[in-house]
C-alpha cells in the first residue's frame, strides 16, 4: 500500500506541477493574443502590436536554455525536489508580479520593460520545471510503467491550457471588452498565487528519487553538470534538440497564432474561439495518453517518428482547411493538429531523460527540451503571423511540416534501441 502511495503522490505532484507552470506560461500567451499589443506596445498598426506582443512571448523561450543550466546545474547536484520547488516559486512570483503592472499609458516604456523582465523571468523558472518533473515521474516508475509515469508531466500542459484559457473565456463572457482591457485581463494572473501554493504543498511532501541518491553515492566528486554534458553527451543533446521542434511548432500555431489569427484577420468572435480551442486540447490530451500507452509497449522512438509523419500531413493540409471559410472546419483542423502534437510530445518525457547519465540527466533532458523549444516554438506566432500576411496560411502549415521533418532527423539518428 506505500508504494501505490507513493506513486500517487509523485504523479500528482509531477502533474500540478507542470500544470500550475504551464498554466502561468499559457495566460501569457493568451493575453498576448489579445490585450498586450494595445496595452503595452504603442504602434499606429494593430499588426505591429501583435508583432510586438508576440516577440515578448518570444522572450521566454530564449530564457528557457539558461533556466534549464541553472536549475539543471542544482538539479543534479543538490536533488531534484528543491529544485523544483525553486523553479515554482520563480515561475509563479513572475506571474502574479506581471498583475500588478502599470500599462503603457500610465508609464510609458517603462511598461513593456518590466512586462519583458517577468517573462524572462517566467522562462527561466519553466526551463527549470519540466525537466525535473519528468525526472520525478521517470525514475520513480516500475519496471516496464516509464513511459506511461512520463505522460503525468506531459498532461500538465492540456490541463494548464484549459484552466488558462477556460478562466479568460469565463472574463471575457462576463465583462464588457472596456472592462476585460482596463482590468479583467488582471485575473488569470493574480489567481495563480493560490495555485502556485497548492504546488509547493504537494511538492514539499516529496522525497528525493532513489536514482539520484545512488548517483551522488556513486560520483561523490562530480564536475559541473552542463560542462560535462557537453564533453561526453554532445550527440544526444542535439538529437534530443530535434526531436523536441516539433511539438512546440504545432502546440503554438495552433493555439497562440491561430487565437490571434482568428480573431483579428479572420473576426471570430473572441469567446467562440477560445470555446473552440478548449475543446480542441481535449484531442492533445488524448494523443498524450495513447502515445504513453504505445510506448511503453514499442518504445517511444517509435512513436515520436510515427507522430512526426502525422505531423508533417497536418501542416500540408492546414491551408486547405482554414481556407474552408467554416469554423467547423478550424475546430476539426485544431483537433487534429493538437492530437497529433500529443504523440510528439507525450513520450519526450520518457526519451529524454534515458538519453543521459543520472549524473547530469536534470540538465540534458532540460537543456535539449527548452533549446527545442525555441527552434519550435519561440518566434512560431511571430514567422506564421508574417507568413500569413505575406503568403497565406498555406505557408504557415509548411512551417510545421518542415519542423516536424526536423524532429524526423532527430530521432532517425538516435539508436534505434532508444
């Protein structure tokens, strides 16, 4: 009975984890779709805003690589469980300090400066969460589980979006858009004190994982983690760098490019939308569940590469069905590509860490998860919203075709016994 407790208790808290940090990461996302450009980036074109709010989300991703060394570096050197608590706490102070802030109005550049400054912040704490999180749930699973304990993590982020952008559409559908722009869009952030602190609860009640025990016992006179990650797992983290492009490229098309897109070039109404794309993160958790299942019983390379030609025909038929004119057709284009984002994302959590040594797992998986991230998802709305401008969204279907190629290569070259 201890050990289902046990396993209860690190899958819980590997799930409100990743769930509470991805959801601060996603109310920003979703903000910036809305209300940001106007608020914090003056600029006479409402494209420019967006561009603008856009590239603050940008910030984040390339904060994410230096999070991850830093929080890998204490990760695998003092342990898993206060690492993690530091990262939440970083993740979350940003998050409800980006509440308080004072618009362009009030103050000028000011604004967009501290705006900027707590979403570097923001990144630096998520590159240090996911990474130790799939630890969590990887080294404690039994034998043969440890694709389905990595999904737990992997589902915090269908299950943050949804308390993200369930709680802004409840805001909008309430307030008048005067309201929600002056002070509605507030709420999300400052909520996320109370769920920052169910986190920290859970995690608190944690002990550290056997594996990284025996790995200090074993390497009492250890070098700097992301030193020799780069002198002796130089191949894997590029591999696993490839591998991780990707899912963030579908994941941000089709929900922070393809809010905005919606809502100004195509004029859904902002709720209708939003409505859509909750039911939408239904399909990418269910991808998340079933790529788990289908791991453990192949391997998760196996899966990944299956995901990855899945991918590569839901970024070529993109175009067609946005150019359908129908909101049926978006919401069933958004299923997909979200379901087909669950199978290139559920079992990362499994694949990464087993691509390193105990002794700087923290830091590998985490390094070439957030440096991935920047490649798939850092500048995506920004590309898309200037392919879309220029091109059309054909072009922006072939970014995720091409990413998902990308990713492609990454997993061909690893062992195929990965």
């Amino acid at each position: 009975m201890n050990v289902y407790r046990q396993n209860a208790r690190v899958l819980t808290a590997s799930l409100v984890g990743t769930a509470v940090e991805f959801y601060d990461f996603y109310i920003y996302a979703t903000a910036a779709a809305l209300v940001f450009g106007p608020l914090f980036f003056p600029a006479d074109s409402a494209t420019v805003q967006h561009l603008a709010a856009y590239a603050s989300f940008a910030i984040a991703f390339i904060a994410r690589p230096v999070g991850a060394a830093l929080f890998g570096h204490f990760g695998d050197r003092v342990g898993r469980k206060s690492t993690l608590v530091a990262s939440l706490l970083l993740m979350g102070g940003a998050t409800v300090l980006i509440g308080f802030l004072p618009t362009y109005q009030q103050v000028g550049w000011l604004a967009p400066l501290l705006l900027c400054t707590m979403r570097f912040a923001q990144g630096l704490g998520l590159g240090g969460e996911w990474g130790g999180a799939a630890l969590l749930a990887v080294e404690n699973a039994p034998p043969g589980y440890a694709a389905r304990f990595g999904m737990f993590p992997q589902l915090g982020a269908p299950v943050g979006f949804l308390a993200a952008n369930g709680l802004f559409l409840v805001i909008s559908a309430t307030l008048s858009d005067e309201d929600f722009a002056s002070w509605g869009w507030r709420i999300p952030f400052l909520l996320s004190s109370m769920l920052v602190g169910l986190g920290l609860w859970i995690r608190f009640r944690l002990g550290e994982t056997a594996t990284f025990v025996a790995a200090v016992e074993e390497d009492r006179h250890r070098s700097i983690p992301v030193v020799e990650l780069f002198r002796t797992h130089l191949r894997e983290t590029v591999a696993g760098t490839f591998a991780v492009i990707a899912c963030f490229a579908i994941y941000y098309l089709a929900t922070t490019f393809a809010l905005g897109y919606g809502t100004g070039t195509l004029g859904y109404d902002r709720q209708t939308f939003l409505g859509v794309q909750l039911f939408a993160i239904l399909f990418m958790a269910l991808g998340i569940l079933i790529s788990g299942y289908a791991a453990d019983r192949r391997s998760s390379r196996s899966v990944l590469i299956f995901g990855c030609f899945c991918a590569i025909v839901v970024g070529v038929i993109m175009g067609l069905m946005f150019a359908a004119g129908s909101l049926w057709m978006i919401g069933a284009f958004l299923c997909l590509a979200l379901f087909t984002m669950g199978l290139v994302y559920g079992p990362l959590a499994e694949l990464l860490p087993r691509l390193f040594e105990p002794r700087v797992r923290y830091t590998g998986a985490s390094i070439a998860f957030n440096v991935g991230g920047i490649f798939g998802g850092g500048f995506a709305p920004v590309i898309a919203q200037g392919l879309a401008d220029n091109g059309g969204v054909l072009f922006v279907g072939l970014y995720i075709s091409g990413a998902a190629l990308l990713s492609l290569f990454g997993l061909l070259s690893l062992s195929a016994k990965r």
